[in-house]
C-alpha cells in the first residue's frame, strides 16, 4: 500500500478546519477529479478508441443514409 505524501497530508489537515459543509464539497471535487482520471485512463486504451471510432463511422453512415431521426436517447 502507498503512503499518502506530506503535501496531501497537510491538505487534508488544512480541510479538516473547515464545517462539515465544506469538507462535503471539497471531497465531491476531490472524488469527481478522480472519476474523470478513470476515464480518461479507460478512452486512452487503443481498443476503446478504436470501437469509438467504429460507432462513429456507422453513425456517420446511417446519417449518410438518412436512416438518423432526431429525438435523443430513448425516444421510440
């Protein structure tokens, strides 16, 4: 398991001055930082990109086709 460094450990001191409040929403941040890392992490792999790149290409085909409707998700 890693240690946390100094400068995290002095962040998270500093935080814990603040009202329960604030704590609340610097660690929303702090978890919503996180989660985009994750994903970008997860588009960056090579077959990701490329299976994006594949459902572009057939959406771009169908639009071609004029087999596209406007309506967005879930609409019948």
């Amino acid at each position: 398991m890693l240690a946390m460094t100094e400068k995290l450990r002095s962040a998270f001191e500093a935080i814990q001055q603040y009202p329960p409040d604030v704590q609340d929403e610097i660690a929303t941040r702090i978890l919503e930082e996180l989660e985009e890392r994750e994903w970008d992490a997860i588009v960056r792999k090579p077959r990701v990109i490329k299976r994006i790149r594949e459902l572009a290409d057939q959406a771009l085909s169908l639009y071609e086709q004029g087999k596209v409707r406007d309506g967005g998700f879930g609409t019948d």
